[in-house]
C-alpha cells in the first residue's frame, strides 16, 4: 500500500517530515536506513525504510506516495518486490 495524502507534513519515524516527493517506505521492523530496491511491474527504485508501519491489514511495507509515483504503482494495495 501506499501512504501520502493527508499525512504530508507529518515527520516520520526515522527523523524528517514526509512530503509529497520523499521517497521511502515505511517498515514494522526494519532499521532505519535500511537500503532496498523496491520493483514494481519492471520498474525500480532505490529507496530505504524512512518510517514505521504499516498498521492496517496484512502488509509488509507502505511506500510514500513519491515512491509510489516513481514506481507508477497504480493500486490501492498491491504486491511490489524488494531486495536489499
């Protein structure tokens, strides 16, 4: 899934303030900083866990809605790969 919308100017958990533009993803358990590459239907981007979550139903990551954008993902909820 994917979070922006409301939420911008709000901080996230690992320090600075989400924007419309920040890409990132938000992880339960994985440090802060953590570098990944997220796919999605052939595209990549580098990114790195920036904030906690997510919260709501059976999800591993929440992307920003920058990442989200970069990644043209185009879905509510969807399934994305990510390697590190």
């Amino acid at each position: 899934s994917w979070y922006g919308g409301s939420l911008i100017g709000n901080g996230v958990a690992c320090g600075g303030t989400l924007q419309a533009d920040t890409i990132g993803v938000a992880h339960k358990s994985l440090p802060c900083g953590t570098k990944l590459i997220v796919a999605y239907k052939g595209r990549s981007v580098k990114t790195e866990v920036i904030d906690r979550g997510p919260y709501s139903g059976n999800r591993e990551f929440d992307l920003t809605q920058g990442l989200k954008e970069k990644l043209d993902f185009d879905v509510g909820v969807g399934t994305v790969y990510v390697s590190e």
